[in-house]
C-alpha cells in the first residue's frame, strides 16, 4: 500500500529545469534576490538629522533631515523629507523638499513634493501635489547633478554717497570730482 518509490515523487514535484533556461536568469535579478534583506523601517516618531544609506529597502514614517540612498525606498504619508532622495524605485505618499532621483518614481495622490525629479520612469497620481521640475534621463542615478547657478544681479551697483561739501555764499554751483554737482541756493530772508 505504502510501496511508491520516493524518487519518482520528488521528479513530479519539482521537474528538473533545462540548463538552457537555467542560464537565462538574469544576472542582476539573482544578485539583487540574493541581496534582499528586511526593509528598514523608521517608525513616525523617529527624527534624524544626517543621511542614510542602505543598500536594501527603506520605508520612512518620521521626519529625516538629509540625504537618503537606497534600493528602494517608500515614503509614508505623515513622513516629512528635506533632501536628495536617490534610489531604484520611490513612492511618494508625504512632503518632500528636494531633489529626487530614481529609476521608477511614484507621487501618490497624497504627497507634497518641491523639486525637481530626475527619472527614467514616473507616474503621478490625481491630487498629488508637485512644484518643480520633472525630467526623464537613461541612467537617472548614476548622472550626477549639479546645483543650479546663482542669478546675476542686473541692477548697476549703486555709487556711494558723499558727504556734501561746505560752499562758501555767493558762489555758483559746484562741480565735484565724481561727476556730482552741488547747487547753491540763496538763503531766505
């Protein structure tokens, strides 16, 4: 009754896989699987001031006042971000203020984002707010950004001004050394 032979069953189970198709696994994807760890999560009560780098996935709640690089990384709704975000795919739910670069970004219908946002793909959803500016590059992480020049100030500069001189009464107007002229005017009687 019992007289089944064990091997016969694990080749039903788990056929074996042809080395032809075997070898068409992408590389990458098997590193990035082999990499994979828990995502890092900073809970809503978590304030960080200084940047964060991970090379696995980032799920943020709190305020952080910085950089962030990673793998992935998701931004919660009551999140509050002031930095660059840099990472292979982003989700946008809270405030962001800064740059954003990554491959795949999502803003979600309840973000605020001010800055600009390098990526190869985006995707933004009814009611999401961004103010800034979006463009797509091939390698959005890699390129590296540069901060936008100061403007030039097209006012002339302004001369200082001279302490005025002492004229002697009864003379005529007087022409200074810089180009400015002082006129005399009588005195009321």
């Amino acid at each position: 009754m019992f007289s089944r032979n064990k091997d016969k069953d694990t080749e039903k189970q788990a056929p074996a896989m042809p080395q032809a198709a075997a070898s068409q696994v992408p590389v990458q994807q098997a590193k990035r699987a082999a990499v994979r760890t828990a995502p890092s999560i900073f809970s809503n009560d978590l304030v960080v001031h200084g940047n964060i780098t991970a090379s696995g996935d980032i799920q943020i709640d709190g305020t952080v006042d910085g950089d962030i690089r990673s793998q992935s990384l998701t931004i919660g709704e009551k999140a509050s971000i002031t930095g660059e975000l840099v990472a292979e795919d982003i989700v946008i739910r809270g405030r962001v203020l800064g740059m954003i670069r990554g491959r795949r970004v999502q803003l979600a219908s309840t973000c605020h984002v001010e800055g600009d946002i390098l990526h190869e793909a985006l995707a933004v959803e009814t009611g999401a707010y961004f103010e800034g500016n979006c463009r797509h590059s091939d390698d959005p992480i890699g390129q590296v950004t540069r901060p936008a020049p100061k403007p030039v100030s097209a006012a002339p500069q302004a001369r200082p001004i001279a302490p005025r001189p002492e004229i002697p009464a009864g003379e005529g107007p007087v022409v200074l050394k810089d180009g400015g002229v002082v006129v005399r005017r009588p005195a009321a009687q």
